[in-house]
C-alpha cells in the first residue's frame, strides 16, 4: 500500500503560535513573567506547575542529538516531559511534529485515514529564546523531533523528565510527513 504524504507547513517558533499550543492544551509555556507569583518583600515563594507521576520515578535531564530523518520516534509519555531548546541555531534545522489531539483521537484518525496537515503543529525549533523556547509537553500528546536536511553539523537540545518514562511510539499508519516552506 503506497504510502499517503501529509505536505504539512513549517511554522516558525513565534512567541503567538507557543500561545496557541498552549491555549489548546498540547504544552506549558515556561516563559519570562508567565508563571509570576505576587510575593511580599522578603518572601520568595514558589508555584508548583505540575509534578511527576509517582510510578515513574524521580527526575532526570537528557541531551538529544537528532539525526533520523522524518520522525520515526514519533510517540506520547504518559507523564509529562519539559523541553529545554538549548542549542545552536547554526546547526541544521530540527523540527518538532506535535499532534493537536491526544492519542486515541489521533489512532482513531490513523485507523479510519482521515488525518489532514491540519491535525499537526510542525514546528522549526529555535533555539535560546526565553520566549518560545522551554515549554513541558503535556502527557499522551503525541510529538517528535526530525531533521530534513542530510548536510551540517546535527542539532542538539535537553528534556528533563521521569527517570522511567516511557516513550510509546505511535503508529503513523500509511502516513510520512513533507514540510512545505521553511
């Protein structure tokens, strides 16, 4: 069975569209003055954004290196997981592929082939931004990282996340994905 192209526009990280993922619960956005808390002087107080489930296990952050073209990695975590885009901006670009559904709507699209490019958020990262950059993935949206280009030196970034946090890679079904622009 030939395989169906999803020609999926590339959006540039922008402060607005990090909003609206967040507006659709897909992400939080870790951001200057977005979480601040009225504190007396002489206080320091704090607001806890969400804590790990207990099943899996303290935290831990990771470096990622990708190099796997399209995004075979594709999956959900049934915890959630903080983005930290740390990174150069020179290297060749990195996309994150986000679902803007939870998984079973997102199988249930893949089952009955009536998934569109505007099911998806294809995201070029950028890097070091106070404003776009850092954000926690909700738990159970599916999402994933590629690259398109062959030729540069590979991006990197860093999650934190559960130390037993599983990844459960999604079926894409008879799906790739192309990114137009970008």
């Amino acid at each position: 069975m030939q395989k169906r192209t999803l020609k999926i526009p590339v959006r540039e990280m922008t402060k607005e569209i990090m909003e609206a993922m967040e507006e659709e619960g897909l992400i939080v956005r870790l951001a200057p003055h977005h979480h601040d808390i009225e504190t007396p002087c002489g206080s320091t107080w704090f607001g806890a954004l969400y804590e790990g489930a207990e099943g899996y296990g303290p935290h831990k952050i990771i470096a990622l290196t990708v190099n796997r073209e399209n995004f075979p990695g594709f999956g959900t975590h049934p915890d959630q997981e903080e983005f930290w885009l740390i990174g150069d901006n020179a290297a060749k670009p990195m996309y994150i592929l986000v679902a803007r559904m939870e998984l079973s709507a997102f199988q249930r699209k893949v089952r009955e082939e009536t998934l569109t490019a505007d099911d998806f958020y294809l995201l070029r990262a950028k890097y070091n931004d106070p404003e776009v950059s850092f954000f926690v993935m909700k738990k159970g949206i599916p999402h994933g990282e590629g690259i398109f280009d062959t030729e540069g030196v590979c991006p990197s970034f860093y999650v934190t996340e559960s130390r037993d946090l599983p990844l459960d890679l999604c079926d894409m079904g008879n799906y790739e994905i192309e990114p137009i622009g970008g």
